[in-house]
C-alpha cells in the first residue's frame, strides 16, 4: 500500500516550519530537456485529474481514515481579546483564495476527480467554551476526527476558549490539499486577513498566478506519456529500476512485537538533541565529503541501523519538495513528494565511505525525484502488504529553522504541539537543524523519532534515538572508524551488560562429583537415593555399591585421567557404575543403546576407553580390553572387593565425563566435562526451595539432560525416580510422573508440547517443569499455565559444551506469561552470556548478535580435538586474562527487562525475497495456533528460488485447514515469512535426541503457485475471475492467481472494488483486498461484506457548488 513520506509530520513540530529537501545546499544535478516554468495559467478541462500524490492519497483514504492519520494539525495559542467574527471571515478569505482548500474528491466508477467549490464554501467556525486546561486534549481529540473527501471540504477550524482571553485555535489540513510547508502559508495568511479584518477592511493580497489544479495538469504534461521512452516519465522510471533492483522488500531491525498483518498506525513521539558541538563536527565533516549535515545525520542514522540489525541494504525515504516554480511558493497544495534513498553500509565501510555512499544516492534520488512514488510503485509492483508500506519502512526528513510567529493585531502568539498519536512508516527520523540567529553558527540538532506502536515501545524508541546521538559524537571523534567500531553503549548498558544481568558469583566448592556425593551418603545414609520400578537404594547403598564397582575398575588397570565406557539401561546399577566410574579416578563416557555399533565403537576409540561397564544383556563387540557387567545379581558383592582407588589424587578439574553430540556437523564430537562444572551446575541457587526433591531420571544417559537429571538431586539430598528403560509414551510418563510425586523434570520441547497438547493437566502434580533444546513454543507454555496454575513452567537453555544448562527463564505460578516469545532468560550462578559482533564487541540491548557463554559450565573443550576447540572456545574479552568463552552458533538479543531472547541458529538463517528469516520464529507462530500441537518450517527449492515450506501436526482432536493455518500466519508475520505450503503430517520426524529431523520432512505440497490452473468454482468467482480478466486483459484467471502478480496495481483495484460494489452488491474495503489478492479470497471477502449490516446514508450539507 502506498502512503506519502512527507506529511503530516511528527505532531510535537511547529507547523510554521518547513520539511525541506535534503540536497537544498548542494548543486542540483539538470536534467537535460526538464521544463521547468509553469505555464500560467493551465487550460482546464470538464473533468479536472487529481495529481499523482493526491490519487495516492485518495486510494488510501477511499475506505475512510479512522485514526486521522493524514490529517495535517496545527494549533495556534491566542492570549488576548479575539475578535470571532473576524476569524471566521478571514477563514473564509483563506478558503476562497486557494481553490485547495475548497476542493471535493468524488469518484465515478472507482475513478476520482476534482471538484472545485464556488468561492464562500469556508468550514465553519467550531466554538467550544471549555477551561483553558482543557483546550490542549480537546485539540487532541478533534484533530484525530477523519474527513469525507467527497463532500467535505479539506479544512476544518475549531476554537477553544474559555470566553475571556485564553484561546486555542484549531487547523486541520488534510494531506489530500497540502503538505507541510502548506501550513506555513495557511497561517500566515490566515493572519493577514485576520488583521485586515479586525481594521475594518477586506483582506488584500496579490493574486495568485496558479492555483493547484494548474499544477495537477502541468504535471502531466511535464512528465508525459510513459510509453514514450524520451519522456521524463520513461526515463526517470528506468533509473528507478536499475537504481532499486533487488530492493529489500522489509527491513531487518528487530521489533518489539511481530509486524501485525494489517498495520493499526498507531504511533507516538521520542526526541532526543545532539548539542551545538556535535552538530558544527557534522557540519565540517560534510563540508570535507561536499555534502550537508542532514546528509551527515541520515549517514549516521544508515550507520546505527546496521549496527542494530536492519542489515547493510537500507532504503530510506526521503520527502522532496516539488515547488520548483517560483509561482508555487505562496500556495496551499500537495506538491511534496517522496524519493528512495538506498543507502549502502556493505563491508564494515568507515564512516566516512558512508556518507560518500549516502551523498551520492541523495544526489542520484534528488536528480530523479519527478517521478511520482505511486508511478514506481505501481511500476516495481512491490508484493503488497496492509501491514507495511512498499519499498521502505523508515523516512528520514529535514527542518529549516523556526519562521517568525504569525501576528495577529492584539494578541500574543504562541504555535503549539497537536499531537494526533499516528506513525505512517515503522520509524520517521526528523531533523531539525538550529542556529544561532546572531552568528548563524551550528547550535544544536534536534532530532525526533515518530514510531510505529504495533512494532516498538517507547522506551526502545527512546533508546534508539539516545544512540544515535551517541553513534553522532562517535563519528565527529573519529570519522575514519569503521562503523562497526563505533561505540553505542551507555554506561548504565555497559554495566548492566558486564553485571547487572550476569549470574552472580558462584559459591567456591572445590570438591569432586563422588565426594559431595560420598559426603551426602555420609550425612544422611538411609535416605532413599533412587527409586526404580518399586525398588529403592539408599544413599549408604549407593555409595557402598559403587565403592564396590570402583574396586572392580582398579583391579582391571583404570587409574586417574582414564575414560570408562558405560552403555547400560535406567537403573540403580547405572547410577551406581557411574559413580564407581568416578570413583575409579577415571572419566565415564555414556553411549547411547539406540545408537548403531559403528558409530559407538567409533566414540571408544577416539575417547580412548579400555573398559566398557554393562549391564546383564549381550555386550556389543566395540573393541575394548574388557568388558564389566553388572546387574543386581551381580554387583562386585563376590570377593573381598579388591583395593579401592586412591581418591587423594582427584581434583576438581579432573574430568568426570565425555559426552558425544553431533551437533549441526553431524560429525561427533567428545564434550569433555570436568568435576567442577557438574558441581557448579548441582549447587546452583536456583534448585534451592524443593521442587527438585524428587526428579524424574528419563533421558538417555548419553545425552547430556541425564547430567541434571543425576547429579542436581543427588548432589542435593534428594531422589532420583529412575524411568523404565526405552522410550514411555506420554499416558505412561505422566502416570509415572503422578505415582512417584516427582517434583521435578526435563521435557525436551517436542514432548513438553506433547503433552501440552494431550494431556496437560497431568504436569500439575509437577513443582516444576523445565523444557528445552529447541524454542518453547508459547501456545503450549499458555495450556500447561491454564490447566496447571501452581506449576513453575522454566524454559531452559544450555549446549552440551555449557553443561547442560547456561540460563533458564522461570514462569512462576501467578507471574505474567511474556507477549509472545519465551526468553531463555539470565545465566546461572557463576555464568555469563555475552551477546557479541563479528569483532566480538557487545551488541546493543535489543540488537541481535551471537550468544557466547563464560563461566562456570564451560567444558574443557572437545576430547583430542584442539583445532575444533579453539574455533569454538575462544578467548573471553570481558574476563580476566585466560579466560574462556563458547561460541554457540546461537542468535540472540538482550529484550528491555535484562532477558535474553533466543533467535535460532545463525547456520539455519536462510535469505528469502533479499531478507534474512529465521524458521524458528514462524515455527512458534504456527505452533501457536490453537488447532497445531507441532510445527516445523523449511526451505526448499522452487523454480522461482529458495521458498519456504510449512509443516504441522494437528492438536488433539483439531483438524486444521492449511488455508486457515497461512491466514493466521499472515496475521501474525510479514508477506515473505508465510510459508508457501503448510503440510499436515500425523507426526514429524524426530533426532535421536528428541530435535526435529528436518532432514526427514516428507516433500512439501504443491504450493499454488505451482499449482495447475483452478477454474471458478461457483458464481461468485466466475463474476469475479470474469473482472479480473476485463481490468487486467487477461486470458483466463484462475481462483489463486495473485492480481498484482498479473500487473494489477492500486488504481485498477479501486476500479475493481468500485465493480463489485456495483455489480455484487458488496462493499470490500481495500485493506482487505490487499490482505488475500486472489479471486478465491476476494470471494470470501464479498460473502462477508454481504453479512455485514449496510451503515446508513446520512446526507452531508455542502457549501457553495461544484465549478
């Protein structure tokens, strides 16, 4: 949808100054053969056209303008005794001198015109007699009040008095009949007929030369015909072609809150001042590089974005003034236009290559700014989107400084902020430069920042803005610095960073796994350890056993710094042989049973491990020295034990265990994890309080979930509930779970949403319920709340280099569940998260980089793979020196309350239509529908390039439409990230892990582009495939075909709208045409228009009459 870059503008500016051309102090490039001169006056026809800025904006206000979102306000403050009369009549000699201000915009057919009102066709004068404190909110109110373009005239005034001396006067412009530096005019000659009509005469002037509809048909013939390729239309379009190809169709920069698929543009105001000293550095700087300081601000502005996430392909827009005709400047009219600024921040650039780059597309757009914005739209034929504006999303405008106030004879005038609460674009950057009026010297830039409430808060606005200013000294300082180096934290960020939002400082334990362990058994040794399929171990038991088993070890040859292997099913001899292992002095390496013997022959042997503990069952051939079984008839109870292991000799850093993940490489890789890091994570303050008294044991042994499941309530005093061995379904996991009262667990995300989805009443037997290893889905965290109200739902985050887990995010009963997303939260006890740049420098709260992670956790590195663990490990710059830090291949943003929000891998980010997408955020939004239990999202090849393909697996009970399920998506995501395709699967393939396979997916459906031609299927289509084929010429349309993808553009769809009005009898609003362009949704859209009630006809008066 188009909409005008350049007014109204942010409501905190004075409507006395002037939104100007951002190359006004530089050469103008000519366009050779561009007339210039106005032919005065223009000879007018029947039916006047509107000019190209008014069709847009009588497109987009065709279906009304609710929120007054091109209303143009200003207010003037009057103190003093007003002369009412004489206002209203010089309103009315305002009005009858620029025909603008009297002029109609009824439609034929879907085609609007001008009609000029007869002199005399003045608004009224709206008095209001109201306390003068109230006269600023009932501007407010008034100035939000939409307009009927077809017989209201684009003028309102309304007066607020108290009816002695404190008055406040009203204007409301409509974008339809002037622009920004119209209001300068309105006023100022609002006041000179003021003050000639308070003395007693008519208000005299010069007449105007033109008025507007002389600029509308000169504009025609300047342009010309556009199938004339030596026309000025012709050849600025071909510019424009090759200067956007493969334009971005949105920006990148993250948001608050998902683009909503219709936008409410709903907005508000931040400002912020770069004082006198940074303005004269920009100024010099720009005299250095031949360009301006508003140059230099939109350069630094390109430079921030960058750093914050849009990405390096940034397209701006910018208004241009089109009063070049010195006949224009004293009259109201719509003659700003808008311009695509592409600024390039590509390769790291300094700033200074930056502003050379933003210079020269200034310049470039400026040479070719005649072409009018809704001509290159309907040219580039943008894909649409009601939630957003084509071709860019952010406008950067510029102010003069302040003209004088008006003057009205007799009172004391003061402009006034009208604030109409609207964004336009996702962000509107202005600026005003200000000078001292003595010396003319640079005195401050101030700058303002109108944003879009659907996407941002105010306090990220406002933060956005503070950096800027900050980004702007940054520059001045050093303007060869490479952008990326410039520093953008505050130093309430920069502590907040460092360790406000750092785990605290984790209590000194320099024990080993076994000790604590054996010190516990000690304590208290017939508490019950474990308990599995109704035996139970005491702690004396376990740590009798296993003193055992460690004897065993050292019979056969194991000493300190060797690896056991264990494969061995549940048990309470599994438990057991762990801790023998560790008792032993030696490292214990878990393999998986499920696992093919190749590859865990292969682990073996790269860990290097002479021992394999097992359990009764035949032991698979892997290679090793000796094989120990154990069981409960055969525990090492034979014999005098042997000699057990000097334990004097173990040290905390000793390893107690290698874990092998495959990771995204695929290739395994030996997680080597010391004794200290299992202690750090078992005495982390957060399992303090008893909900992991009781935990559930169900992970596989070889994955490193079991770590918590093991070591946190053992180490702790508390129980293990062992789960039978294999995998239990959900009915028996959540009976196991009520049996055994377990308090606390670990559910991966696909059998926490399982459950979720099936039965999620039986987590309320739970404390608490963590879940993890791939993004919480929000819809399944919202049912375990609403069926489970005294359960703590944590979402959990940590690699199995970090062990097992680096943050967690508890949702406790009565807390707040966050709007959308669940972060990962903060680090525990003794750990840090670090959020870092390619030059591994902090990234801005809000901006997204690569999660690292130090501390307390860390894993020695990767067993007998140093090249790998110094790619992954890497030195920490935050810590003191030796210091290490994991890079996860994670993406991930600090979100305003100091929580860290996951944002999927950085190898799975793929690059559709120019953008970069996550699959991990559509898959949450997927899930998030009430009728999905699970989802997945791909990519895969199409003729037309990479696209992406959708895949869901019904709730419980729910049978979703695919149609229904890509509607929501587009409620609730922008165009480019709704899946071509949505795939029903029964289930979707899983990892041995518990990770969707989404290398398993099954080829997606055919998405309907691809499909073959669908014919109408009933009358209503067949009416409308037969509009569609008049309008467009085209042979036949089937019910899918997209109608801008048929060369449809915002014209003929109002031509069309108007059709069915006329020939259907149901009035589709052009937002919801834009919403599904397509004959089979156009058709839903006039069944439910036909539903809808008709809204009564009420006659408008109207003033004078048509011309």
């Amino acid at each position: 949808m188009v909409r005008d870059a350049a007014g109204p503008r942010p409501a905190h500016r004075a409507a006395r100054r002037r939104r100007t051309d951002p190359v006004r102090r530089v050469p103008h490039r000519p366009q050779p053969g561009r007339p210039r001169r106005l032919r005065i006056p223009a000879r007018r026809s029947a039916v006047i056209p509107l000019s190209h800025a008014q069709r847009r904006l009588w497109f987009l206000c065709r279906d009304g303008d609710p929120s007054g979102l091109h209303n143009i306000p200003v207010g003037l403050r009057l103190r003093g005794d007003l002369d009412r009369a004489a206002l209203a009549a010089a309103l009315a000699d305002v009005t009858d001198r620029h025909e603008a201000l009297r002029t109609v915009f009824p439609d034929e057919d879907g085609r609007p015109r001008q009609h000029v009102l007869e002199p005399g066709a003045a608004p009224d004068l709206t008095v209001t007699v109201c306390p003068a404190a109230e006269h600023g909110e009932r501007a407010r109110s008034a100035a939000g009040r939409p307009f009927d373009m077809a017989t209201e005239v684009p003028l309102r005034a309304d007066l607020f008095t108290d009816d002695v001396d404190e008055h406040q006067l009203l204007l409301v412009l409509h974008h339809i009949a002037g622009d920004g530096a119209s209001l300068d005019v309105l006023v100022h000659d609002l006041a000179a007929a003021y003050t000639a009509r308070v003395l007693g005469g008519d208000a005299e002037w010069p007449e105007l030369a033109v008025q507007y509809p002389d600029f509308a048909l000169w504009q025609q013939e300047v342009l010309g015909d556009a199938a004339d390729p030596d026309s000025l239309h012709a050849r600025q379009l071909d510019h424009w072609i090759d200067a956007l190809a493969g334009l971005p169709e949105e920006h990148a920069l993250p948001t608050d809150r998902p683009r909503p698929a219709v936008a409410s543009y709903r907005g508000a105001v931040v400002s912020a001042e770069a004082g006198a000293a940074v303005h004269a550095g920009l100024a010099a700087l720009a005299r250095e590089r031949h360009a301006t300081p508003f140059m230099a601000v939109q350069a630094a502005f390109a430079a921030l974005l960058t750093r914050l996430g849009a990405g390096t392909d940034l397209p701006l827009g910018c208004p241009v003034d089109g009063r070049d005709d010195e006949a224009l400047h004293d009259l109201v009219g719509l003659f700003v236009d808008t311009v695509v600024v592409r600024a390039d921040t590509s390769g790291d650039p300094a700033f200074t290559e930056v502003l050379d780059r933003v210079r020269d597309a200034v310049l470039d757009a400026h040479a070719h700014r005649d072409l009018p914005f809704d001509a290159l739209v309907e040219r580039l034929n943008p894909p649409r989107s009601p939630g957003r504006h084509p071709l860019f999303q952010i406008a950067v405008a510029s102010q003069r400084d302040a003209h004088d106030e008006p003057v009205f004879p007799g009172l004391r005038v003061e402009t006034e902020a009208v604030r109409t609460d609207t964004a336009k674009f996702d962000l509107t950057l202005e600026v005003d430069e200000r000078h001292d009026p003595a010396t003319g010297a640079p005195a401050g830039i101030g700058l303002a920042l109108e944003y879009a409430a659907d996407l941002f808060d105010a306090e990220t606005a406002q933060r956005l803005l503070d950096r800027l200013v900050r980004l702007a000294a940054a520059v001045v300082h050093d303007p060869a610095a490479p952008i990326a180096a410039l520093d953008l934290l505050s130093p309430a960020e920069r502590a907040d960073l460092a360790h406000g939002w750092q785990g605290a400082p984790a209590q000194p334990h320099a024990t080993t796994v076994d000790a604590l362990f054996t010190a516990r058994a000690a304590a208290h040794p017939e508490r019950t350890a474990a308990v599995c399929a109704g035996r139970e171990a005491t702690y004396g038991e376990l740590d009798a056993l296993s003193d055992r088993l460690a004897a065993r070890l050292a019979r056969l040859g194991v000493r300190h710094g060797d690896t056991v292997a264990v494969l061995m099913d549940r048990s309470v001899e599994l438990i057991a042989a762990t801790l023998g292992v560790l008792k032993a002095g030696a490292a214990y390496l878990p393999l998986d049973a499920a696992a093919p013997p190749a590859r865990s022959t292969a682990i073996v042997a790269e860990a290097g491990a002479a021992v394999l503990i097992t359990d009764a069952g035949a032991a698979p051939d892997l290679g090793v020295r000796h094989t120990l079984r154990v069981d409960d008839s055969n525990d090492g109870r034979g014999g005098d034990g042997g000699t057990a292991p000097d334990r004097a000799a173990a040290h905390p850093d000793g390893l107690a265990y290698v874990m092998y993940t495959s990771g995204s490489t695929g290739t395994p890789k030996g997680v080597a994890v010391s004794h200290r890091e299992v202690v750090a994570l078992a005495v982390d303050r957060r399992w303090r309080g008893g909900a992991h008294e009781r935990v559930l044991f169900r992970s596989p042994h070889a994955f490193d979930a079991s770590t918590y499941e093991l070591w946190v309530p053992l180490l702790n005093g508390g129980l293990v509930v062992i789960a039978p061995p294999g995998d239990l379904d959900v009915p028996a996991l959540a009976a196991l779970m009520q049996e055994q009262r377990v308090t606390g667990t670990f559910l991966t995300a696909t059998l926490f949403n399982e459950l979720a989805d099936r039965c999620p009443e039986r987590l309320g037997t739970l404390v608490e319920v963590m879940t993890g290893g791939e993004a919480a889905s929000p819809a399944a965290v919202r049912r375990v709340r609403e069926h489970c109200p005294g359960t703590t739902v944590t979402n959990a985050y940590g690699p199995t280099e970090t062990t097992t887990f680096a943050a967690t995010f508890a949702m406790a009963p009565g807390a707040p569940l966050p709007d959308g997303q669940v972060p990962i939260g903060r680090p525990l006890d003794g750990t840090c998260l670090h959020i870092l740049d390619d030059r591994l420098a902090p990234v801005p709260p809000g901006a997204t980089g690569e999660l690292y992670i130090a501390g307390a956790g860390l894993a020695q590195g990767y067993l007998g793979r140093p090249g790998l663990t110094a790619e992954r490990f890497v030195a920490c710059p935050a810590g003191p020196p030796g210091a290490r830090m994991y890079r996860t291949g994670d993406l991930a943003r600090w979100n305003t309350a100091g929580q860290v929000e996951y944002l999927g891998r950085a190898d799975r980010q793929v690059k559709i239509r120019g953008l970069r997408i996550e699959p991990g955020e559509i898959e949450n939004v997927l899930a998030g529908h009430p009728s999905v239990g699970r989802a997945a999202v791909t990519v895969v090849p199409t003729a037309a390039g990479p696209a992406l393909a959708g895949y869901a697996v019904p709730a419980a009970g729910a049978a979703p439409d695919p149609a229904e399920l890509r509607r929501h998506l587009r409620s609730e995501l922008p165009d480019y990230m709704v899946p071509l395709t949505i795939t029903m699967l029964d289930r979707l393939p899983v990892t041995a892990n518990g990770k969707t396979d989404l290398a398993a997916l099954p080829s997606p459906a055919p998405a309907a582009a691809e499909r073959p031609y669908e014919a109408p299927r009933d009358d209503t289509e067949r009416a409308l495939a037969a509009l569609w084929e008049q309008l467009l010429g085209a042979d036949r349309v089937g019910v899918h075909d997209n109608f801008f993808e048929l060369g449809g553009h915002s014209l003929l769809a109002t031509r069309l709208l108007a059709e069915i009005r006329s020939g259907l009898g149901a009035a589709v609003t052009v937002r919801r045409f834009f919403a599904g362009p397509t004959v089979a949704e156009l058709a839903l859209a006039t069944a439910e228009s036909a539903a809808a009630p008709e809204p009564p006809i009420v006659r408008r008066a109207r003033r004078g009459r048509p011309a």
